[in-house]
C-alpha cells in the first residue's frame, strides 16, 4: 500500500533510520532519510527482503524504479512525504503529548550526557526514568529518544543539541519540557552562528514553555537569559546559582576537604542552609555539572540523604566505549560504565565490525527502567542472540532465571565468584565486551584481563574522526571522493581501527605506504580499494593476491608490471604518479610519450586514477608554484586520458590543498592529516576536533632546593626551592628529546608545567612548583583537545606528522567511541 502523507497509524514499534542497525525487521519502520553522503533510499530494497514491511520514504527519494520494484512487493505500507525528518519529528511530538509527567531537558556547549547520566542515577530509586541514549540529541536523535517514552516512565531526560539557526524550534516543539539546565555557553559559537548571543538565543528556545530553568550564572549568563528568555516566557522561574553573589536565588559555599568537596546550598529567600552534601573531589566542570543535577533533584524533592548516597556511588564518568589489549592476545572493549539494552547494542554492532572470530561478553545484570524484568531479559537475549558471540559470561543470580534466553550462558553468582572460577588465564584471542552495572565492579575484571606493560596511552576520540570527516565531506561536495591516507599506521593512530571506523563512514579508497601494510588490512576484512604508494617489484602476486592497486612512478616498475601481468594472464588496476616538482617518485613530462606507448600496448592494465602530489600545499608563499604545479598536472593528466582513450580519476590535493586550492579538488581528495583535526589553515582548524590525546601519569614528586640540579648532565635547576613531578614518558615512547630543558610542557590539573632537566629514555620531569594538590597517579597531558599537537611541534621544532608518527608502538592505543 503506497500512502500519500504522514502515517496515522503503522504497526511497528520501532523506528529505524540507520539500515544496519535494525535488529529487529519485522516490527520496525525504516524511515529513508536522504543526507549529504548518505542516501536512506537506496537500502529500501535489501530491507524489503529482510522482512522490513513499513517505511517512511520522500517523494524526491522514491523514484519510479523503487516505485515499480515495489509492485512486487507484499504487505507493505510505504508512507510518501515531503520530509522525512520532518514527518519523524511530528510522529515524536504527538507521542510527547501522550505524557503529563515532568520530562526535563538539558542543553549547552559541554557537559549535556554527563548530566543527563547523573541526574538519571540520582533520580533513578524515585522514578522510573526515560533518557536519550548516549548523546542522541539532534534533530533526529532527538524524536528517536522521545520515541523510547512509555507509560512505565515517570520521568524524562533529554538532551538538545544544535549547530543551525532555527534547530532548536523543532526540537522544543517535540520535548516541550517542563523545566530544564543550561550546562553553560563554551567558548566558540561556530560557523553557523553570528555571535555568541545569537547561538545562546538559539539555545534558550528551548525553554520558551519551560516553567523553571537552572543554571550556574557566571560570564553575565543571568542577564543574557533574563534579558532574552523572560520576555518570550514571562513565568519561568530562573533558578541560578553563584558562587560570589550571595543574592542570587542559590548562593553556593564550597570547601574543599581530604579527598572531597563539601558544599552548602543556601537560598536567597532563607536564613538556613537547605543542602549539605559532600561531593566526589572530581575537576571543577564535573562539580559544576553535577551542582547543576544537585538542584534539579533537589526541584523534585529528592532528599538530601538520597542525594548524598548517590553522590558517593557517582564516579568521573565516560559515555563511551574503550577498546584496549588484552594479555594473551585479547582485546577487551571496556564498557563498564553504561548497562542498559542501548548501549549493549551499541557495543554490540562496535564488535560485529571487528574481524576476531572468538567474540566474547561478559554481562552483569541489568536494570532498566520501563521495562518488566522478564521482558528485559527476553529483549537482552533477543539483542544478543542477533550476533554471533561464542560465549557468553552472565553474573548474577537473575541470569539463572532466564537461562533459556541465551545461547552458550555460563553463569555466576558475583564478580568474585568469576574471577575465582571463569578461567580467565585461558581466554585467547577474543574480543571480549565487559559491561556491567557499578555495584558488580566489573574494573577488577577489566585489570585482571588488560596488559599492563605501560601507563602512557594514546587515546584516540573517533568521534572526533567522524566529524572531521564530515566536515571535509561537505566542504568538497559529493561529486569529489576521498582516498584517507593511513600509511604509517595511520599516523601513528593504528590502522586497524582506524579504517574500520572510516570504511564505515563510506570512505571511497585508502593508500598506504606499503604492500604489507595493505595486506594488514585486508586481513582486517577492510573491503574498500586500496592503494599502494611505494610497492615493490617481488610483490606484485601478493598485490594480485590482496587486491591491493599500486602506484606506478616509474617506466621500469611499469614495464615490470605489464610483463608481471602479461605472463600469469592478470587484469590490474594502477594509480600513474605524476611528478610535478617533488623530484620524488613519479612520472617526468620527459618519459609521458614512452608511458602512453606502453600503456597502449597493455590492455590488461587498467588504470584507475592518475595523481600528482604538491609540494608546500600549506605555504602560501609558494602559491605560484603550487598553481604551476596543479597546471602541469592537468596538461599531462589530460594529454594521457586522451591517449589512451578513457577518464581515469584525478587527483592532487592533500588536506592542506583541499583547504587553500579547492578549485584543485578534482575527482578525489587524499585526505590525511586533517583527518585528525589539524590544520594551518586558522578557518579551517576551527572547525576540526583534535583526535589524538597523549597522556602519561605522575610516578613520584619530589622537593629540590634551588642549588640542586635535576636529571642527566645536571642540566635541569629551579630558580627557587619548588616541586617536580616526575612522568612516566620519554623520548622512548616518542616525547621528543629536545622539549627538554624547558621548551616543552605539559597539562596537569589543567596548568602548564614545563620540562626541567634532559627528557630520559622513559621519563621526564616537570616542574609542578605553582600546582597545588597534585599527587602521585595524577595525569599529565602531553597533548590534546587543549593542549594542540600544532602546539608541541612548534616547541619540538619539528612538523605535527612527525610528532604523531614518532608515538612508540609500546604506547597502548585507546579508541574511544561515543
Ligand atoms: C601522505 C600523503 C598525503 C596526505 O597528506 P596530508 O598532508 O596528511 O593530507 C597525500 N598524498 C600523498 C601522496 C601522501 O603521501
């Protein structure tokens, strides 16, 4: 049935927009939404024949070969509309209205999950609470959430997040909160924004119906509200809170004590303090965060006992998942922070992508709100049971009950009744996923099970890949593709994870340095085209055998090649490198004749692109050159194509070209360090997110006198008597040698402490004189979001590439996925 116009009524129960993750085909109502890179349209098909029967499809989108593939088609019911995301939002919103109890929404630059996550473990034992999963808080993330509401909730948590005028409309017409918190501004408005005020206008409508807002008032936030939010909704009540102006409606008293934080909570309208709790001696944007959930807890008469309970279970949490090695071969995907049936799907279909054959999860009971525990148990086996997991650990007596839901369960009775008898020393090379509820302190699993060689970890934020990528994606359009470059082990990064997490992201072709570095990912199971930038005479059968394409910079590997290929009767794709003033590798205007003649005379190649590489893309200075260069490449590009009678794909810019050369953006890009948000281009680096942090830990802090020298060749002194803290990094683990000595520095507790003394092999030491409170076991930052890779290559006098490629391969790698 083919209906014009948004559904009145469709029988499934969950919507669907990401065709992959639908578990659960038959009752799920797969909404085609068509974004810049991604069309929902073209999965219609394959989801018809795995049993998806309802579908949410944009006129533009159903074309009318859908339309007549679709005669064939049985029991369907395809609703046609304008806008798809639209008719999502309508759906959400008239579900909203189905619901009278308090449904809280949290927007502002930082800190929206964390809070949504601690006010739903502080309210939890009250009401049954409904919260956006991980951060779904965009214009479709947002109705989905809503989506989640059922007459078992009390209670609903949700998050809102823009990036474009006018957003925030359509996501305050779907929550309608009742109240709200306004984490804070953040410090840059994005390119979408005239001005800070304009996004913070934005951000406020969310609260036009609200009856109350909290909010910390600091940098004037009170005054911007007041003055823009009270005309449009003259009662809300602004419940803010200072720290200075003891007339404000929450005056807040802090007092730092061994190991926690007390602080008072005092009304304007009162005598007495109302609140005295004692908080976790977590950093200052957590507290903030948290006073934040303090106060709407607070709003709905949750006790100050229960608070304070709470309070001391919380822990500095991450939203996200963490992939680390494991001892005998294992990598173990460390979730023990989130455990509920989202977030076991989430990790669910992070490991599906992973190539390991033994797949493993260790699960701890479960508590979700708005579900019966039997439905729960039937939906945590039904979730699981979609994959292929060749064991599976349950613990906790519950899991007894509900055996005949799983599929190899081994159950037991406490994490120390595991840890006593699971044979932990015998798992091998698993991915092992271990998610688990607090109270089951599932971490002892986590250390019993990590490799512990080292404490500096490289971590490295996906999400910020992704949206980098995005970033690049619509910056070159559609009709340009993209080639990720990840030699050398993708900067450093690890290329593994790295171009899954990319392949996923539909990343048209990757290049590596080396044959073997290819055949690494293939072995990964990475089916995208793979290009290989300096391959070697003796390993074309293994080029063959991978399907690996490599470049072709020279008359003798092409005559190589073409006799290669002639003689074990093989069809071959090249990339012909053109060198245009690298004087590297490549082809010379010189030797382009003889190339044509011989490329005429081998059919069985095929050449799929032909590509040139700029030399100083980034320097401005050298504009003329660089403009030369893109000329000559077209000439020569152009002269070959004609020759040999069809259009192989063009292309010359690196990331620094695509930024400063657009118009040289041709057929592909070769899109490398941007990728991981760096970028001499100032408009550009705005937009990106840095991806790689470094950090390292204090291992002793000691006292020196000011006569005293400090490290090898006693080159290190303090002007005054003070404290260093010595750090668990060298230049073994890639901490360039000459930031010593002064020139380099690192973050702890958010301070810059610079170098003193030589950097050694595997430490260092920093000078932590004007730090108060630091203690053994703290971070150290050796960069990240705040502190730029950019930043230490200038101080190391060196290129951020080389910073990244020189991280040693003892450094454990981190990969964190919201
Ligand atoms: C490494 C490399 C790139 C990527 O350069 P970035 O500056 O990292 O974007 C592009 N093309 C070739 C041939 C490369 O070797």
């Amino acid at each position: 049935m083919i209906i014009q116009g948004k559904p009145k009524f469709f029988n499934s129960k969950i919507l669907a927009i990401d065709s992959r993750q639908i578990q659960n085909p038959a009752d799920s109502l797969f909404i085609a939404i068509k974004g810049i890179n991604h069309d929902g349209h073209q999965y219609i098909e394959e989801l018809y024949h795995k049993g998806v029967r309802e579908f949410i499809v944009e006129q533009e989108g159903w074309t009318s070969d859908l339309q007549e593939k679709s005669n064939n088609w049985e029991r369907i019911s395809v609703f046609v509309v304008k806008n798809s995301i639209q008719t999502l939002q309508e759906i959400a919103k008239e579900h909203r209205e189905k619901f009278q109890f308090p449904i809280v929404a949290i927007t502002g630059s930082n800190g929206k999950t964390t809070i949504k996550e601690w006010l739903s473990q502080i309210l939890e034992d009250q009401y049954s609470v409904v919260k956006s999963p991980k951060s779904f808080n965009s214009q479709v993330g947002v109705p989905l959430s809503v989506w989640k509401i059922n007459h078992n909730h009390s209670f609903g948590i949700f998050e809102a997040g823009i990036s474009k005028p006018n957003e925030m409309n359509f996501l305050e017409r779907i929550i309608q909160p009742t109240g709200g918190i306004f984490t804070n501004l953040g410090s840059s408005h994005g390119a979408n924004f005239q001005n800070d005020f304009e996004k913070l206008k934005e951000k406020l409508n969310l609260f036009k119906k609200a009856h109350f807002l909290i909010f910390h008032d600091t940098n004037g936030l009170k005054n911007k509200i007041t003055d823009y939010l009270v005309p449009i909704n003259p009662n809300i009540q602004l419940i803010y809170w200072s720290e200075t102006d003891i007339n404000a409606p929450i005056f807040i008293y802090k007092k730092h004590q061994k190991g926690k934080i007390h602080i008072r909570f005092k009304k304007s309208t009162q005598s007495e303090v109302f609140l005295k709790l004692d908080f976790p001696d977590f950093d200052e944007a957590s507290i903030e965060n948290l006073i934040n959930c303090v106060l709407m807890a607070n709003h709905y008469a949750i006790t100050q006992d229960v608070i304070q309970r709470k309070l001391i279970h919380l822990r500095s949490i991450s939203m996200r998942l963490e992939m680390k090695d494991g001892i005998n071969g294992n990598k173990i995907i460390d979730d023990t922070y989130n455990n509920d049936i989202e977030g076991l799907q989430f990790a669910l279909s992070f490991m599906k992508e992973n190539h390991r054959k033994n797949k493993m999860i260790i699960l701890s009971e479960m508590i979700e709100t708005g579900l019966l525990e039997e439905e729960l148990y039937q939906k945590i086996g039904q979730t699981i049971n979609q994959y292929s997991i060749e064991k599976m650990i349950g613990i906790g007596k519950t899991f007894e009950k509900y055996q005949t839901n799983f599929k190899n369960l081994e159950v037991y009775k406490n994490t120390e009744d595991f840890l006593e008898k699971g044979g932990i020393k015998e798992i091998r090379d698993s991915l092992i996923l271990i998610k688990g509820a607090r109270k089951y302190q599932f971490e002892r699993i986590v250390n019993r099970l990590l490799k512990k060689t080292h404490q500096t970890e490289l971590i490295i934020h996906l999400n910020s890949l992704k949206n980098n990528l995005d970033y690049f994606k619509e910056k070159i359009g559609p009709n340009t593709k993209i080639m990720a470059m990840v030699k050398a082990f993708a900067y450093g990064a690890g290329s593994e994870q790295l171009t899954k997490t990319l392949e996923k992201q539909a990343i048209d072709y990757f290049a590596v340095a080396y044959t073997d570095e290819g055949i690494e990912l293939r072995e990964n199971g990475i089916y995208a085209p793979i290009m290989v930038l300096n391959p070697q005479i003796h390993e074309f059968d293994k080029l063959a055998e991978y399907q690996l394409e490599p470049e072709i910079y020279s008359l003798e590997i092409l005559k190589e090649i073409d006799e290669y290929s002639t003689q074990n009767n093989k069809n071959l794709k090249i990339h012909l490198k053109i060198d245009t003033g690298m004087k590297r590798l490549g082809f010379e205007s010189h030797e382009i004749e003889e190339l044509i003649k011989i490329l005429n005379q081998a059919p069985q190649l095929w050449v799929a692109s032909i590509f040139s590489h700029l030399v100083a893309s980034e320097d401005i200075n050298q504009k003329s050159f660089t403009e030369k260069q893109i000329k000559d490449f077209k000439e020569i590009s152009d002269k070959i194509s004609q020759q040999i009678g069809y259009k192989p794909f063009l292309h010359i810019n690196n990331s620094a070209g695509i930024t400063y050369y657009p118009e040289a953006n041709l057929d592909m890009v070769r899109l490398g360090i941007g990728l991981f948000g760096i970028s001499s281009n100032p408009t550009i680096k705005k937009n990106l997110e840095e991806v790689l942090e470094l950090k390292t830990y204090i291992t002793q802090i000691k006292t020196v006198e000011k006569e005293e020298t400090i490290g090898y060749g006693r080159k290190g002194k303090l002007k005054e008597k003070g404290k260093i803290a010595t750090l668990g990094i060298g230049y073994a683990d890639g901490f360039k040698r000459n930031l010593g000595l002064g020139k380099g520095q690192f973050l702890i507790k958010g301070k810059i402490c610079k170098t003193v003394g030589n950097i050694c092999m595997d430490m260092c030491m920093v000078d932590i004189s004007h730090l108060k409170d630091v203690k053994v076991g703290d971070q150290a930052i050796a960069f990240s979001k705040e502190l730029s890779i950019q930043k230490i290559a200038g101080l190391a006098e060196t290129i951020p590439y080389e910073i990244m490629t020189s991280i040693s391969p003892r450094v454990k790698r981190t990969y964190l996925i919201d």
